[in-house]
C-alpha cells in the first residue's frame, strides 16, 4: 500500500491524461526514486500503465534537471526538447526500460477505487469538525 500511496498523485496524472484523451507511450524516470534499479520504474509503470526508462544519470534528480533545462534554453534553437534531449542529452547513454506488470496495474486501480469509495467518509469528517469548531 506505501508504494501506491508514494506515486498517487503520478496515477491521478495518468487518470487525468486518460479522461482527456492522451495515451502515454512511455515514460522518463528521473530522480532519487530511481536510484534503486527496477523498483520506482515498476510502481510508475502500473501508475501510468506504460513503459518507463530510466537513464544512468536517473539518480541525480532535479538539479541536473534543472541545469539540463536551463542548457536547453541556451543552445537549442529551433530544436524542441524532445529532440534535444533525444540527440544532445541521452544520446549514446544507456537506459533500462520496464513494462507495466498486469498485477501490478490491477493493484493499483484496486487501490485508487478504495481510496474514491472513502472520499465521502472524509467529506462527512471535515464537515463534522467545522460543525465542531462553528459551536
């Protein structure tokens, strides 16, 4: 249950993606997450139902990410992201990809439809403390 409570907010991307009509071909793991091999890359897998890679350089989080960025905004010209990215930064670097498990992915819708059945039991709390708290 830790493990689907740590990336609920990446299912409920995914879920919001779903509803408007983007598919996830696959996806990059980056940060500290992904540090221990094929771990956060299978719990993100049956979060999004979609392939996820990680490169070496996955463990280095968000400063790398952030100079990355900011490199791009310096030398890409009329090149996107996507592409810079493809050609300039993982170029040539190895990377490990990991498919959703159907288990897995079961798991994780089972867990998101408790957690919606629960939702009015905590409406009903929060409405009773200001209830509590107005007397």
């Amino acid at each position: 249950m830790l493990a689907y409570g740590l990336l609920f907010a990446s299912k409920c991307d995914g879920i919001q993606l779903k509803e408007e009509n983007v598919s996830v071909d696959s996806i990059m793991g980056h940060g500290g997450l992904f540090k221990t091999p094929v771990v956060g890359q299978r719990i993100l897998a049956a979060a999004l139902n979609a392939p996820v890679t990680v490169m070496e350089t996955a463990g280095e989080g968000g400063p790398w990410g952030m100079a990355v960025l900011a490199a791009y905004m310096l030398e890409h010209g009329e090149e996107s992201l996507a592409d810079y990215l493809d050609n300039r930064i993982f170029a040539g670097q190895r990377g490990s990809t990991v498919d959703p498990v159907k288990e897995d992915v079961e798991g994780f819708d089972a867990f998101v439809a408790t957690y919606k059945a629960t939702l009015p039991a905590q409406i009903a709390a929060v409405e009773g403390m200001k209830v509590r708290r107005n007397a």
